[in-house]
C-alpha cells in the first residue's frame, strides 16, 4: 500500500500585519485527484487571483466525503502570540498545529515523510522523524503548490475582511507589508492597529518614539535646561517667535545662539516671523506700564498664542515655553495664559517650572561651558533693564501721541 507524504507551506510570514498561516497537505496515495486538475496547480505567485481561488475552491471540494483526495489543515497564529514568542517560533506553533489536525484524518504509521519548504530545521514531538526542509521547493512539487494556493487564499480573504475594518490603511493594496503606502500610514504610534505586529522593528520604533512636544523659545539661555530635561521624554522641536525683542540684530544674536544650543543637543528648531509691529500693536497704551502688569501679559499671550496654533498645525499635542525658566516671570498669571490657549487649541501643556531644582543655576552652568551669550534684559524697549534707557523711549511716545 502506498503511503502518505505530507507538506507544509506557509503565509504571512513577513508583513507587519496580523497572523502567519500555515497549511499542512496531502493527496490520497490510492485515491489522487485528476492529472487534468493537477496540471492546472502552479506556484501560487504566478497565477492570477482570479485563478487561485477557482483552485481553492477545488482543492476544498476535492477534500470532502467518505473518500477525499485531498487532506489538508489551516492553522493560524496571530500577531499577539508573535509578539510573544518571535515570528520563527510563531510559524513553527502554526506548522505544527496544522499537522496536528492534519494526522487526525491520516494514520501516523502510514506516513513516510513531511516535507517543510524552507530552512529552519523544526522539529515537533508529534513525529517520529523529523520534517525535511528543503529551500525553494514551491517551485518544484505540486503539493507545495496545492498548500501554498490554499494558505494564500485563506489568508487573503481574511485579509479583505480586515481591509473593510481599516478602510485608511489601504491593505488592499500593500497586501500587508512594508510598502511606502504603509510606512506614510504609520506617521505615529496612533496609527499602529491592533493587527499590527508590534515586534517586527519598523512598527516597534514607531510604538516606541517618544512624542513631539513643540517648546517656545524666549532666549538661549533660558532654553538650556528646558531642553536639556524634555528631550528625555519627548522629542523636542524649538519654536522661536519673539517679536518683542528689540533692537532687530539683538533678536538675531539671541536666535543664533538658540541655533547654536539645538546643534549641541540635536534638536529640531522652527524660527517664525520677526512682526515687531504687530508687537507695538498689541501692547498698545500699555507701555508705560510696570514690570510683570498688563504690558508683560500681553507680550507673553501673543507669543504663546502663536506658539499654541503652531503646535496645532502640526498636530504635536504637547508644548510648554522656555518663560518660566526666568525668575524674573509671573508663573501662576502665565499659567492662566497656557490653559487659556491649551484649551482653545485642544492641547496639553506641561506646567514645569523649569526654574525648580536649581534651573536657573544649571542653565548658567550651561552657558559658560558652551560659550553662550547671555542677555541683560529681557528684550523690551519698555523694560526696566533696556540698556538704552526705558524713559527715552516713553519720552517719545508721549510726544507722538500729543
């Protein structure tokens, strides 16, 4: 009497989404189906869909009643149990289960080999001899083809049902794999499915990235420990938008030296519009006014209100600023002013006052060791520390307005 030869074939074993599947086959050594039918099976690759599925369907009708001539068993591992044994031992646990099925329809003494296309050299308790493996048989043996057709066909209409659930990840068209369509889906871990293999590397760095946070730059100095601290836990992008610094070659030299201070740390920086006027504009009667009062507050919103549309056109969900690193700055009025334009924005602030800790002594630290420059007054004509003398200035603003 003749006897059984099993094979086993795999799919899935490569894309970044959901199970791998594997299908253990055998013809009946008495009982074979048609050399008309078996002429027509072919590498599952070279036939059109169209033309595997007709075969599928085929191969499962020829699988059925008192006298198949034809055993096969699909077995599925998904994306959790991969992750958690790694995609080589989740394809052997597939394999394995398949046979498994497969040897309760066949007496295991009257199978002479099982036959394994590929390299990995299992082995499973549930055979006496171990599995010949043999590289690029799906080339050669009907079987393999037969396995292959009904893995791949199995597989891919399961793969149409998920493209129905996640209409935006295109699985229609990068059949699951890393393709350019797939990696620009992936833009951040909010897009990382359920069915995605969290431990192939492509989607694991995408789970691990640490999120953007957009942080507003009002100096150097200040920026120092800010940067230093948040890029532990975030990836930091500097925003600079000071149109409060007057004269124009000193806010230069302060963004040359914020540049300076990103080359050194690695971080990304956006550098906005110079609107002074818009600044005169907006602290407007307000000039005269002191320290920390309404002049401040209003220099402080607009700055924040153009960092917090930044953050939003961006879509980076955190950001913070650099002004509380100043001992100098009223932290519970700029506080208002953040959750004001966090909620206008649907944002999240951080609320460090980076100032703690020794923060303004480590960022002088920081400074004389890297050579930075720092200023002596906050930026302002209108401050109290504007080297050029404040009262000049309201002199002649008092004149303009008579």
């Amino acid at each position: 009497m003749n006897k059984y030869k099993i094979w086993i074939d795999e799919a899935w074993r490569w894309p970044w989404l959901w199970a791998v599947v594997a299908c253990a086959l055998c013809f009946h050594p008495e009982n074979t189906p048609s050399k008309e039918f078996l002429n027509q099976i072919n590498d599952s690759k070279k036939l059109t869909q169209k033309k595997r599925e007709k075969l599928y369907a085929q191969l499962i009708e020829l699988s059925r009643g008192e006298n198949p001539k034809v055993y096969f068993w699909v077995w599925v591992v998904d994306n959790y149990v991969i992750d958690e044994i790694n995609i080589k031992q989740a394809n052997k646990e597939a394999m394995r289960r398949a046979l498994v099925e497969l040897l309760r329809k066949i007496p295991n003494d009257e199978i002479t080999t099982v036959m394994i296309d590929g390299n990995d050299n299992y082995a499973f308790d549930e055979l006496t001899k171990k599995p010949i493996f043999i590289i690029w048989w799906d080339g050669k043996i009907t079987e393999i083809w037969a396995a292959s057709i009904i893995a791949k066909v199995f597989r891919d209409q399961l793969m149409n049902t998920y493209a129905s659930l996640y209409p935006d990840l295109w699985i229609e068209n990068h059949k699951w794999y890393g393709t350019k369509k797939h990696r620009e889906f992936l833009s951040d871990k909010w897009k990382v499915t359920g069915i995605h293999r969290a431990s192939y590397k492509p989607v694991k760095a995408i789970l691990e990235a640490k999120p953007k946070l957009l942080l507003h730059i009002c100096c150097g100095p200040d920026a120092t420990v800010p940067i230093v601290d948040l890029k532990k836990d975030y990836e930091v992008i500097c925003f600079w938008y000071d149109p409060n610094i007057q004269p124009k070659r000193e806010h230069d030299k302060r963004l040359w030296e914020l540049k300076k201070i990103c080359e050194i740390e690695w971080v990304e920086w956006i550098e906005w519009e110079y609107d002074v006027q818009n600044f005169f504009k907006k602290i407007q009667w307000l000039e005269a006014t002191p320290e920390r009062w309404e002049k401040c507050t209003e220099c402080y919103d607009m700055r924040l209100d153009r960092t917090a549309k930044e953050a939003k056109k961006l879509w980076i969900t955190y950001w913070t600023s650099t002004l509380n690193t100043s001992p100098h700055k009223d932290l519970e009025k700029m506080f208002r002013l953040w959750d004001k334009h966090s909620l206008k924005e649907s944002l999240e602030f951080l609320k460090i006052a980076f100032r703690k800790n020794k923060g303004f002594e480590r960022s002088v630290e920081y400074t004389k060791k890297h050579n930075i420059y720092r200023q002596n007054y906050c930026g302002c004509i209108y401050s109290d520390t504007y080297p050029g003398g404040k009262q000049q200035f309201l002199d002649k603003l008092k004149e303009k307005k008579k």
